[in-house]
C-alpha cells in the first residue's frame, strides 16, 4: 500500500512540473525585431509583445491610437516598459492601461494593454519603431527540484528577459485645400459647440457669464475659438480655458470649456451672435462647421454718470493705464453720489476704527506672500510637484479604493502602484511611473529617509506589481490591506522629505 502511495506522490510531482513551462532564456532587440518578428508573435510562445495603430492611415492632426499589448502566459514581475520615441507626432499616455483575459490560437494568455493618443504634425510616412518590455520571468530552476516528492516545493527562479514589440508604420496625409474653409485652424475629428449665458436678464452694472463648449473627438486641447463678434456697450472679460478629457482605450475625446465675464452699463438688449467654428472630418473625409445659437439679453436701467466716467477715462492719454483703470472702474462697487456712502465712514467707537487701520497692512502682506507663492508654483516646476505629491497621491489611493469597492480589484492595484510611484516621481522630479522598484530606492538613496522605509517602500512596489503581472487572482483583501499600506507609508515619508 505504501508502495502505490509513494508511486501516486511521483506522478503528481511530475504532472505538476510539466504544468509550468519553461522559457527560452533570450533577448531581442531593437535591431533584430523586424528579422524575429515571426518567431517572437508565433503561436504558442509564453511571452509576446504586440503593437499597433488605429488607423495606420491618416491626416495630419487627426488622432491615432498606438496600442502595446503585453501577452503572458507565466507569471513575470519587475516588468518596466522601455521610453517610446514618436518622431513626428504630438504624443500623450491616454491613462487608460487594463488587464484582460484573452484566447490566442485555444491558449490562454493574460493581456496587459497601454495605449497612447499621436497627433501627426507633418505629412509623410513614419515608422514607430520597436519598444521593449524588461521583466523578470519565473521559470524552472532543472538543478533545484526541491522535494521531489512534494508538487509544492519551491524550484522556481527568475530569468530576465526583454521582449521588443514589432515595429509600426503609419502613412500621414496633407488635410485637403479644396473646400477649406475661411478661418479653418488645423481642427481635424468631430466637434460640437454649444453657449449659454447664466443670466440673460441684469441690471446695468452687473455681471452674467458667457459659456462656450466645445467638445468631440479629436485633439481638443489645441483647439481654439474665433474672436467673439463685438458687443455694443459691453465690456468682455476671458478666462483661462479649461479642458477635461472623456478618454476610453480606442477613443481621445474630450471638453474644452471657454468662460467669459461680460459687463454692461446701458440699458436694452443685446446680442451676442452665433460662434462659428470649422473642422475636418477625416472619416466623411470632408469640411463640417458646427455654431453656437444667437443669444439675447435684457439689461435693465442705466447708469450714464458711470458710463460719462468711463468715456472720459478712455480718452485720457496712455492706453495701457487707461486699460488698467477701466478694469478698476468696472469692478466699484455701484455708487452715483459720494454722500450716499459717508456714513459709512463715521465710527464712535475706537476699537473698530484701529481694526479699520490695522486691516489694509495685514491684508497686503497676506497678498505679497501669496503672489510669490503663486509666482513659485508657476516658475518653479520641482517645487510645484513636490508641493502638491502628497494631495496627488492621496487621490490617486481614494480612487483605487473607489474602484476597489466596485469589484475592479486589478484595476485598483494599476490606480495605486501608479499613485506610490508617481509621489516619489513628484518628490523627486523624475518620471515616477517608469520606475522599478529598485530605480526608485537608486532615486530615495540620497533622501533623508531610514533605511527600513526605504525597504518598505520597495516591498510595496514590488508586491503591487506582482499583483498586476502575476497571473493568479487577487482578493479584494488583499488590494486593501496594501492600499493602506501604502498611505501609511507616504504620510511617513511626506514627514521625512
């Protein structure tokens, strides 16, 4: 009886280790990618890498989507993506990187997909060249088989090797002359345009704000709009525009919301003509135009000694202080007699008036403090991004745990292993992303930061991405306990740094 037990036990442990396959240990390079393209995406190889563009076929400043798809079949950590060089395009990572299960000729691989929007900027035909993925792949070690006997013993190792995709060409066209309309300002997908105003009935003196939308398909953020037709009696204040992105894996698409401040002091209607904008529609392959509707407003009363003060400032000599005191002018409280507002300034009691006397001085050093910080965030990039790592990060672990708790249990360890290595990236004005998690501790070894944190944070990363490259399920328990894992440590370090 023991004999057969003992014989059972020896076929397990060798069904077991024919179960794991072992990978050729090889690199490929850029320069041998285009010879061993075949060999590296035949059928049945454990690791492949993959590239492609959608549409390979374009005009210039049409959007194409540049996927990277990494195929496994073993499990493999430590993986970091070599820098892509896109000559001849405006480039942006989408953010929109997923793991999927995926059936290539009835083998089951794991997917690991990246994705990047390109804008091509002149004609011609371009090749993107290869890329590579370096990763450690676990395999069988042939002189260490551990207990024999037991299936479970560990005889495994890691190799590293790298995996370079294939390269991809892309043919860019001139955006047709014939049809162009007047005006037309290189905006090629789809858009729409929209405008309301928040308030269409005011006194004279107050303030509405106008609203211009466009959104669509296509590179939204360059996209700027015709100089708005002139307002008779209004005065037209702008602010920064502002882009929010609606992006999928296989779509760029986005928002870039336009706000302006309009101040009218006569009264009547006015109003504000249509906002005309042109594009080229690469998939009709044709011109479109899309406009806002005309817009009307009430103004209510008339302030015509305002109106007088400001006629006359216009007129005064120097036009940059007279631009200065007209915006001054505009934004005074609404006051047509200087008796209407001299009781405001009779105080019996002392104490209010040194309060008086006391809040202009604090108020302007308040504002000098301010403004140099404010001027340091904008010139001062290091600065900028250490500053604001922490509140990045914390965000970045609150939507892991968003996406955790609908059960997107990958997805959330994607979210955090890129919040903990853009904090230190932020900290350290580096591409955080693109680190390992021995670059990074390379990175915090000149930090003031205790050798045991350091090995912490390195025990993070690589746990994270165990979990994303690992083929082996992860539970929702797991996910939490190293989201705040994570948290924990980035507050410790945020004290240090």
């Amino acid at each position: 009886m023991k004999k057969i037990k003992g014989l059972f036990l020896l076929f397990i442990a060798f069904l077991f280790a024919s179960l794991l396959p072992a990978v050729a240990h090889k690199s490929y390079s850029a320069e041998n990618a285009d010879n061993e393209s075949q060999q590296v995406f035949s059928e049945g190889k454990e690791i492949f890498v993959k590239a492609g563009a959608s549409p390979s076929r374009a005009y210039v400043n049409q959007q194409i989507i540049y996927s990277l798809k990494f195929y496994r079949k073993v499990p493999v950590k430590n993986a970091s993506l070599e820098r892509q060089v896109f000559e001849g395009f405006i480039s942006e990572d989408m953010g929109t990187d997923k793991e999927y299960p995926v059936t290539v000729a009835s083998d089951e691989y794991y997917v690991y997909e990246k994705n990047f929007v390109l804008f091509p900027t002149k004609a011609g035909e371009f090749k993107i060249p290869s890329t590579g993925i370096t990763c450690d792949v676990l395999v069988r070690d042939e002189g260490n088989s551990g207990d024999f006997l037991n299936p479970f013993s560990s005889n495994l190792r890691g190799e590293t090797h790298t995996f370079i995709s294939n390269p991809v060409t892309v043919e860019v066209m001139e955006i047709p002359e014939n049809g162009q309309p007047a005006g037309f300002n290189n905006m090629v997908g789809k858009y729409i345009i929209k405008a309301e105003l928040s308030k269409n009935r005011i006194n004279a003196g107050e303030t509405t704000l106008l609203t211009i939308t466009v959104s669509g398909k296509g590179n939204i953020k360059d996209v700027v709009l015709p100089l708005l037709p002139e307002i008779t009696g209004v005065k037209v204040y702008e602010e920064q525009p502002v882009v929010t992105l609606f992006n999928s894996s296989s779509v760029y698409s986005g928002e870039k919301v336009f706000k302006k401040t309009l101040v009218s002091f006569k009264g009547g209607q006015i109003v504000i003509d249509p906002v005309r904008i042109s594009f080229f529609d690469p998939e009709e392959g044709r011109y479109e135009s899309a406009e806002t509707k005309k817009i009307y407003a009430e103004i209510a009363g008339s302030l015509k000694a305002e109106t007088e003060n400001a006629d006359t400032l216009q007129s005064q000599e120097g036009s940059h202080a007279n631009a200065v005191r007209q915006i001054a002018f505009d934004i005074l409280p609404i006051k047509t007699s200087l008796n209407s507002s001299m009781s405001y300034l009779i105080f019996p009691e002392i104490k209010k008036l040194m309060m008086l006397l006391i809040i202009p001085p604090v108020g302007y050093v308040f504002l000098l403090v301010w403004q140099r910080r404010r001027r340091r965030y904008r010139e001062d990039i290091r600065f900028t991004r250490s500053a604001k790592a922490l509140a990045r990060a914390m965000r970045t672990l609150k939507d892991a745990e968003e996406r955790l708790s609908k059960g997107a249990v990958m997805e959330s360890c994607e979210i955090t292993l890129r919040g903990v290595k853009g904090y230190f990236g932020d900290k350290f004005c580096v591409e955080g992303e693109a680190l390992t998690g021995k670059e990074l501790c390379e990175v915090l070894s000149g930090a003031n930061i205790e050798e045991e944190k350091k090995d912490e944070v390195k025990e993070i990363i690589y746990d994270l991405e165990q979990m994303i490259f690992a083929s082996n399920a992860v539970s929702e328990e797991k996910a939490k306990k190293i989201i705040g894992i994570a948290r924990t440590s980035i507050n410790d370090c945020e004290k240090l740094l």
